[in-house]
C-alpha cells in the first residue's frame, strides 16, 4: 500500500452558527460544536482510509470561549496517528466575529 501524506485527508469546514444551534442567551450549544467536530473527524478517517469509519473515543474536549449566534466557526481536522486498524484525528475549532472580524480559538 502507498503512502499518503496528512494534508491528503485533512478538511476545512465553515459553518455560520444560526439560533436554532443555541440557548436563549444566543451562546451556540456546546452538542451543537461537538458534533460538527465529530463530522470533520469523520471526514478525514474516510477520506485516508477510503472506507466507513466511527467514532471509539473522544480523548478530551475545552471550551475556550464561546461561541455566538451569527459567528463563523471554521473546523480544522486532520491525521495525528494512524496504525494498522485505527487512526487518531485532531481538530481545532475557531469562531470568527463576521462583524468585528475578531477570530477566537474556541
């Protein structure tokens, strides 16, 4: 089997975060970032293995600033390790003020 480099597989997701996505006091659901983390993970474990995947574990999760209703946020996933029958994928998430331009790691 050939090689293949991270930034093969790796993805970039924008997604704006609409008021369906959080609480009355319009911060964005922490669920709601949890599983848009999950899909861009998901991504690129099929993108690299070119076959279904699932998720066996979260190691760890922080949130770092919230996130608000009307913010860009851009996920950032990618291969940390691959072995003979799993991978571990990282990502980062970032939210973008589209009115002040102000990005925050999330």
């Amino acid at each position: 089997m050939e090689g293949k480099r991270v930034r093969d597989s790796s993805v970039t997701i924008a997604q704006v975060m609409d008021p369906q996505d959080a609480n009355p006091a319009g911060n964005v659901h922490g669920g709601v970032i949890m599983k848009l983390i999950d899909t861009a993970a998901a991504v690129v474990a099929s993108r690299h293995s070119r076959s279904h995947t699932v998720t066996a574990s979260i190691d760890r999760l922080d949130f770092h600033h919230p996130v608000h209703v009307g913010d860009l946020l851009f996920f950032y996933a990618s291969l940390n390790l691959v072995g003979r029958t799993s991978m571990e994928v990282g990502a980062r998430v970032e939210a973008e003020s589209i009115i002040t331009g102000t990005v925050a790691l999330t």
